[in-house]
C-alpha cells in the first residue's frame, strides 16, 4: 500500500482545524540566552514553547488534526492510542471537542500530571509496564485489543500523515512571526523521538527559510534518530534510556523519516545531566517549569552542540511543561 507522505500543503491546511480550538503558542526572545551563547546584538535567540497550550505540549496540535481529519472514520466509534503522556492529554482534549470517546495505552510510570490531565478531558486509561514492554509487547497488544474488543479508530502519536500536519502548524506559526519582523533564520533546534514534532516543524521551517539548518536533539540513551541519520536508514534501539519520559521511542515512524532524511541536517544526542542543567536554567532565567524532554533543546544550545555561525537568529523548541512536581525538583538539585 502506497503511503502518503505529508507536505508544507497539508500543514498549511491544518491550520484552519487547529484555530477554532487553539491559539498559537509564544514565540519568546531569549535575552539570557543569547548572553550565554556570547550573540552579538543583531543575532536573537527565540523560544517556542507549547507549555502554554490547554494540555501543556505541542501534542495537542497533531491530535486536533488528526481527529478534524478523521471525523468520517471515526463516526460513532470510540479512538485509541497508546502515549507516554503528553499525546495521550492531546487526543483526550481533541476527543473532549469533538464529541468523542477516547481509550488510551499509557505507562504506569507516567508523571502523575499527564494522568491528570488526560483523565480531565475525559480519556479512560489502560497501563502497562514500560521496562518490560521490549519483552512483552504490551503497549501494541493492549492498543490492539482496545481496537478490537472496542471497535475503535487507532490514532498514532507521530507517525501518521495527519499528526505530521498538524504539528507542521507551529512551525508555521515561527516562520510567520519571525518573517512580519523582517528576521533571518540561521538555526533550529527541535526534539526528536517518533519524529512527529520534527518531521512537521521541519515542513515548514525549510519552506519559510530555505538555508535554515535543521537540527534534531535527543537523549544519548534514545539516540535512534542520530543512529538512523549516520546510517541512512531507520534504526532501532530496544530499550531507549533517559530521564525525557516523551523521547523514548524504539524508532522514528516510517512517514516521519522521509521528511527527516530530507530536511534535517544535524542529530545531537544530549546527556541527562546536560538535560537537567538546562531544566534549572530555564527555571532561573525565565520562570519556566520544563519536563526534560521539553528542556533538551535548550540543553543542546547550551551546551554548544553546534556551530551557530555568524549571521542570523536561533530558535529552540520547548515541547512541553508536564512534570511532578517532586521530580522537577529532584532534577533541578545539582
């Protein structure tokens, strides 16, 4: 079966269906940041962060596409998923607008906030054990039984057309902004784990800034991604480690690593300690309360994991804000 690969078309189309339920995220100028990078004064340094949308990641984007898309298929079935968290609130908000019920798959050692959260639009939750699950296939065999047993729509976290797109529509949103301020683009900096983020901001990234480059972060115990550019094929890693509870899968999706392979021009993997510095930095300097995979982005900035060049300004991403709380603190005490 041929499958279509998403286009800057389908995130630009996207774009309607997530505004009559979302506003678009900041786009943030980071004065601490570029202090610490040594910028000279024409050159900004720009944060996006999704922690401020209803759910608290950028999940919520992808989701709200995927389930306008699908509103035919899905008709009076109820749709499933399986989510570390963050996709799991998405689809459970986008379930919550559209009138649907929502079954998801989630680790049981999920931030209890991303329990929370999803169960608050609405969502019923089925766990499974996540340091088994390369063992026991769980996460597949219980999102399977769900489909079966209850006749429901599957949705993918990353690796669907539809989720692609939508994620793509913060991308337009950062290309849009920076263009009616007459600003360069010279360097992004994006998570990477399914490829789902990535694969969609990249759409639009390369379509506003052609000579933009691309780079994809992600924990060094998770580093499929980097494996797979290095390669040039997919790769997977059976037990991804890391303190980013949402970079943990075994490989990107099939429909996400075309766009990678083609537009993405650097993996940095980053250390959980680097991860952590940069949760506290971020907390110091602006306030913000990041789950690590939100803050890694910023980890690789700071940690100089790329040459930045001479002209033109940098944007990170800050995916999403769901943490406990005692666990913040944990990590930020170094």
């Amino acid at each position: 079966m041929t499958v279509e690969i998403a286009t800057i078309l389908d995130v630009r189309a996207a774009e309607k269906a997530i505004r009559e339920h979302v506003s678009p995220a900041p786009l943030i100028r980071s004065w601490p940041l570029e202090r610490e990078l040594g910028l000279p004064s024409h050159r900004r340094v720009w944060l996006k962060d999704y922690g401020w949308t209803p759910v608290g990641s950028f999940k919520l984007l992808g989701a709200l596409n995927w389930v306008a898309q699908n509103l035919e298929r899905i008709e009076d079935h109820p749709i499933a998923a399986h989510s570390s968290g963050n996709f799991a609130s998405g689809i459970s908000f986008a379930g919550m607008r559209f009138h649907k019920r929502v079954l998801v798959v989630m680790p049981e050692t999920a931030p209890r906030v991303k329990f929370e959260l999803t169960r608050s639009f609405g969502a019923e939750i089925v766990t499974y054990d996540i340091s088994r699950d390369h063992e026991t296939g769980d996460r597949e065999r219980l999102t399977r039984q769900l489909e079966n047993e209850q006749k429901a729509v599957r949705a993918s976290p990353y690796d669907d057309r539809h989720v692609i797109a939508g994620n793509g529509v913060g991308g337009l949103e950062i290309v849009r902004e920076l263009q009616r301020d007459g600003r360069e683009l010279s360097h992004f900096f994006c998570q990477v784990s399914g490829g789902g983020l990535m694969a969609g901001h990249a759409l639009a990234i390369a379509d506003g800034y052609p000579a933009a480059k691309i780079i994809g972060v992600e924990p060094d115990g998770a580093n499929d991604f980097g494996l797979s550019l290095s390669s040039g094929r997919r790769a997977r890693i059976d037990r991804p480690t890391s303190i980013c509870d949402g970079l943990l899968s075994y490989d990107v999706g099939e429909q996400n690593w075309p766009i990678l392979s083609r537009y993405v021009a650097q993996a940095v993997s980053v250390p959980d300690e680097k991860t952590r510095k940069a949760m506290k930095w971020l907390y110091d300097k602006h306030g913000l309360r990041t789950e690590p995979s939100g803050a890694i982005a910023v980890a690789a900035l700071l940690g100089g994991n790329a040459d930045l060049g001479d002209s033109g300004d940098v944007v990170a991403v800050v995916s999403g804000r769901n943490v406990d709380e005692d666990r913040f603190q944990e990590w930020i005490a170094i």
